[in-house]
C-alpha cells in the first residue's frame, strides 16, 4: 500500500503524528485542547491524508475532530478511522460506514464548515442500522447542506438501510421515489448523460437503483409514480430507454401489466438497445422474449400495442416454454426446441396466430 502522507493516531494516552512538517506546526492547528475534548468521545482514531497540501489536510482533518466532538453520537461509537484525500474523481466525495461502535469515513478535501460536518455526523449516527452497519456514499457538487436536509427530511424512511449511494444531483428524483413509500434496503441514485435505467431487485437484498439524466425529455417520473405497484407484482424489473418513443412504451406495458397480471415471481426486462426495445418476462421455468424494432411505424402501431405482446408473453407463460419473437416489417418466430424460424405476417391477428402454434407445439411436447 501507499503510505500516506501525513498520519494522525489518537489513542486514550495521546497522539502520534508522522508529517513531513514539524510536529509543532501540526499542532498549532490541531491543538492539544482539540485532541483533549476529542478523546472525551473516542477511545481511538486514526486518520490517513494523501496529498500534497498537508496544510489544507491539517486543516480538514482538525475540522474532522472537532466536529465528530459536537456532533451527537451514540455513546457505543468510539472508534473512527478516516482516509483524506486531496482529489479523487473516481469515487464517491464521501463514504461512510458505520455498524455499533466504529465509523469509517473517506473523503476528499470537501468545502464544507465544521457546523455542516457536525449536522451531517449526528444525523447519518441517528439513523437505524442493521447488525452489520450501514454504508453511505455521497457525491456533492457544492457542499454538504443538501444531502443534510435530504437525511433530515427523509430519516424515518431511510432507517435500516444496507446503502444509500446518492448524487447531489439526483435529490429531486430520490425524494420523489422516497415519497412513494417503497420499501428497499438498498437506494441508488446517480445521474447518467443519454439513458434511463431503473432496477428493482428482491435478492439477496432488496434494491432499487435510478440511473437518470439531469435535464432534458427523458423524466423517469411517470414510471416512479407507479414503482410501488410493480414492486409488489415482480420479483425482478430492469428497464433502460434513451428516447421518449420506449418510454411511452414502457409506461404503458407497465400500466398494462398491472391492470392484468397477479404478484408472481416474474422477473420483467425492458431495454432499448441500438436500433430496438428488448423486452422480455422469465419465470422459473418459461421465458417470453420480443425484440420490436424501434421504428415509430412499429412501435407505435396498433399490431404492436403493449396489451397485443403482455397477452402473448402471458400465453407463454402459462404454457411453460421458451418463445423469441422478433418484431419488424413481419415477424420471426421461434419457439422452444424447435430450431427453424417461422415467418408471419405483421397484422391485426399475428398475437392470436403464435397463441394457436404455442396450444399446438404444447400438445406435441406434452
């Protein structure tokens, strides 16, 4: 490993400090009054700064003590280990885990005032954990205040929580999924440049996950205003779009799919992919898969309307086998063992045609 730059190591009989500069300049900043209210709270600390501003990691790092000494902390978290950075785009500004008597914090040199580090401190310590600790994971654009008011705002429902990794950018759209009352262990939300992706998973723990463009005509709003509901009916739901055309789409299957199918262990998979929108249903046993080609004259037709391919991935289901059909000017079919493609027609009675050939290759395989 890469030794730091500059080491502080707080135990119950003093402080150790390695630092290219003189111990005595450390300790102009870090005063010995500041270490002395510092132990009164923690028996032990080490704390690790890489960079090359060691002044401007002193100085963080005194902010760091002194606001762990205000900020109100169970009385059973007496342990802190800390890594500082100057600058790291890679990861998050902040992580944080903490379980009943540690925490662990990384993070780079943030502008932020010792109140806010006080606020953040007793607030993210307030927070209900699971036996093995929470993980917390922050990217802050411009100071901590917002994810502050975030936590405050949202505590009851973020109690028990394996991790939350937020964007500062994305808290309009994580107080809007938080405001739907869906139940998770783990919250993911972060910003992405040209696609929606949005992913609920029920093992081993429960996760939702929103990757999101700030701006623009790709909202995932109407499909979070109806998260909950399709929670409670899939076991699994991975959906992707970069154009309002799948979108539209994908709201609509999903209403219809509420409308008409039963909680089931069904894992549901909705992605646009180059020039098409994959969308398939999987069960234990049968998958129903369909590639519509993304064209507005395909998408959008009557032959292809969202209730036309749920009552056909239904029929599959039901049947227990596996189906891929591929949706364009006509449409490909293939159907469980059997290895030629069949070719039919795109019309009004295509869905009805492939629910006879499943009835009929049923009746053959028995």
């Amino acid at each position: 490993m890469i030794p730091p730059d500059l080491r502080v190591k707080i135990t119950r009989t003093g402080a150790e400090i390695e630092a290219p500069l003189p111990k005595e300049e450390i300790l102009n900043i870090i005063t010995s009054q500041t270490i002395s209210q510092f132990r009164k709270k923690f028996r032990r600390a080490l704390v690790e700064f890489y960079g090359k501003n060691i002044l401007a990691g002193v100085r963080f790092i005194k902010n760091l003590f002194e606001s762990l000494t205000r900020a109100k902390i169970p009385d059973s978290i007496d342990d802190l280990y800390a890594i500082i950075e100057e600058t790291e785009k890679t990861r998050p500004d902040i992580f944080i885990h903490i379980n009943e008597k540690k925490i662990t914090f990384a993070s780079k040199i943030i502008k932020t005032s010792e109140k806010e580090l006080e606020d953040f401190f007793t607030i993210i310590c307030t927070l209900k954990r699971p036996a093995r600790g929470s993980v917390y994971k922050f990217f802050i654009r411009k100071n901590l205040r917002p994810i502050i008011n975030f936590l405050e705002k949202n505590q009851e429902k973020l109690n028990g929580l394996h991790e939350l990794l937020l964007h500062e950018s994305m808290l309009r759209i994580a107080q809007e999924t938080l405001s739907k009352n869906i139940q998770a262990e783990m919250f993911r939300f972060l910003p992405r440049e040209q696609s929606v992706i949005i992913n609920i998973r029920k093992t081993p723990l429960k996760l939702i996950e929103i990757f999101s463009p700030i701006e623009g005509d790709l909202p995932p709003y109407p499909i979070i205003e109806i998260l909950p509901q399709i929670n409670e009916k899939v076991s699994e739901l991975i959906i992707s779009y970069s154009t309002t055309s799948v979108m539209n789409y994908v709201t609509t299957f999903l209403e219809e799919y509420l409308k008409s199918v039963e909680p089931g262990n069904i894992s549901l998979h909705m992605l646009e992919k180059s020039d098409r929108l994959l969308l398939s249903m999987i069960d234990n046993v049968s998958v129903a898969h369909f590639e519509i080609l993304r064209q507005e004259n395909i998408l959008n037709s009557s032959h292809t309307l969202p209730s036309k391919i749920l009552d056909v991935a239904m029929a599959v289901l039901r049947e227990k086998i596996y189906t891929k059909i591929i949706i364009s000017k006509n449409i490909q079919l293939q159907l469980h063992a059997y290895p030629q493609t069949k070719f039919i027609t795109l019309d009004e009675n295509w869905s009805e045609f492939i629910k006879e050939e499943i009835k009929s290759l049923k009746t053959k395989i028995g």
